[in-house]
C-alpha cells in the first residue's frame, strides 16, 4: 500500500475481521469492523551494504526476496507471542455486551490474501511443481482443474504441516545438527516448500492448528484484482496491434454507457483503456460490459 502519491514508502497492512459478525455489519466502513492489526515494512534501502559488508558481495534477486520472507515470518512471530498463544489454548475470561462473563477462544479461520502472499505464508515455492497452497496435485495436472477428477485428487492429497520437515529445517537454521541442510532440502523440494521456518508451525502447530486450511481462494485479490486486469490488458495489446483506431473506440463505447442499478454499474471514466487507479469494483464492472467485438 503506498502511503503518498509522491515517493516510494509504502507499508503491507494486515486487517483482522471477528467471524462472528455478521456480513452485513462488516460490509459497512461506518461500522469500523475492521481492526488493524500490524503494519509490515519492507526491507530498509541499506540492506544491500549490510548485506556487503556481512558476505562480501552484493544480494542477488533470489536472496532478497528470501529475506523479506523471513522479515515477514519474524514479523508474525511477534504477533503470536505468549498472550496470543495462550488466548488460543486456554480462552480469555471477557465482558459480553449483555453484562455477563464467557470464556471465548481465539481462532484463526480464513486469510484472504492473493496467490503471492498466500505462497510467502504458506512457505511453499511459488509456481513450483505444487503450486498450490492446500493440495499436492502437480502443476502439470492444473488443465484438470474443475472437474471431478481434480476435486477427488485435491482431497486426496491435501496439504499437512509436517513435523518432521519443520523439525529438519529448523535444526538447519539453527545449526544443531550436522548434515540436516541436505536432509531439510530434500524434504523441502519434495513438496516444493521453501527452507525456512514457518511461523504459524512454529507457534501453533503443536495446538493442532494446520495453516494450510485456513488459506482459501479470495475472489477479490485472485480474480478482481488478478486475472481480470490480465484480461482487460490483453484485449487492450490486441487493440494496439490492429492497428487504427480501436483503442479511442473502445474508450468511446465505455462513455455512452450509462449507469445501472446503484452500484450494479458505476459511472466509467472518459479514459477506462489507461487503467488509472481503478478499484476492484471498476474492474469487475469493465469485464461485465462487452464493448469489444470480433
């Protein structure tokens, strides 16, 4: 999330929903539903000379994206400290609405988030050979997907928190014992997950909590937010390379639309083909409408 138009400081906020509210209540903002929970900041500017004088060399790619990883796993370390743990094995004595006393217990049900980040909480490698977060169908079977076959293969093979492999790779972060790192690699490319500890395992795992339940599709992030610009940018290059006047028709076509219902379809802009801070509602509104024909 950017925090100004001008600069480059941007934070990654975590937002936090009570499942027992009901949906109605947490669509509305006046209602403030929404608790902020933590904001993650990236890694500094000065990492690279840090990283220089520690090794020797600079950072490649490869490491710099493994150690935003690890800032972010340390980062959930902090949320779960003591008190979250024991508000999720014991409960916590609260003050009801109504004046009396319940014991409630803490308990993490979805995190909505889009296929990157669901790759970065999940530890796995993302579009490796099992690119997805809940099952260990390959990616070679990914043209299945939708039928019947692929839904009895994705219960099948579901995803599980290992104990030996989190216990393999933490010995290898650790250093404890000797000739762990090829055995922690192994168990790792076996599944595709990346070497490095996971904190929700690492917190929660021995409560019964498996991490990899409660990552679910998010419909706003994987398909508003993700394929749908995809889409509209594709038709836009086919636009361009036929050549002539196709884009200033396209944008033409979207102007003489007009609204429908009241937030069924909103007024769009008078340059939709520049995709200029649209929201996933706009988004969502662009694939509906069929302005471009063959």
């Amino acid at each position: 999330t950017n925090l100004m138009n001008f600069g480059s400081n941007d934070l990654w906020p975590m937002y936090m929903f009570l499942g027992s509210e009901s949906k109605y209540t947490r669509a509305m903002p006046s209602k403030f539903s929404c608790h902020h929970v933590a904001y993650m900041p990236s890694l500094p500017d000065t990492v690279q000379d840090a990283y220089r004088e520690q090794f020797g060399k600079s950072a490649t790619n490869n490491t710099l994206t493994h150690l935003k990883w690890e800032l972010i796993h340390q980062i959930l370390h902090l949320i779960q400290n003591k008190k979250f743990v024991d508000a999720y094995e014991d409960g916590l004595i609260l003050d009801c609405g109504d004046g009396t006393q319940m014991l409630m217990f803490l308990r993490l049900l979805i995190y909505a988030a889009d296929y990157p980040e669901k790759a970065l909480l999940a530890t796995i490698k993302r579009n490796g050979t099992f690119m997805c977060p809940r099952c260990l169908v390959p990616k070679s079977r990914a043209i299945m997907m939708g039928t019947k076959k692929d839904q009895r293969e994705r219960q099948r093979r579901k995803r599980a928190s290992q104990k030996s492999a989190q216990s393999c790779i933490r010995r290898r972060v650790t250093g404890e014992v000797k000739g762990t790192p090829a055995l922690a690699h192994e168990m790792s490319e076996r599944v595709t997950q990346v070497a490095m500890q996971n904190a929700f395992s690492e917190k929660l795992q021995e409560l019964g909590f498996d991490f990899h339940k409660v990552i679910l599709p998010d419909f706003l992030h994987e398909v508003e937010l993700g394929v749908g610009p995809r889409i509209i940018e594709h038709l836009l290059r086919i636009l361009v390379a036929a050549g002539g006047s196709g884009v200033q028709e396209f944008n033409e076509r979207f102007r003489m639309i007009g609204t429908f219902g009241r937030d069924t379809i909103r007024r769009f802009t008078g340059n939709v083909s520049s995709l200029w801070k649209l929201a996933a509602r706009d988004y969502e509104d662009i694939i509906q409408v069929r302005c471009i024909q063959a």
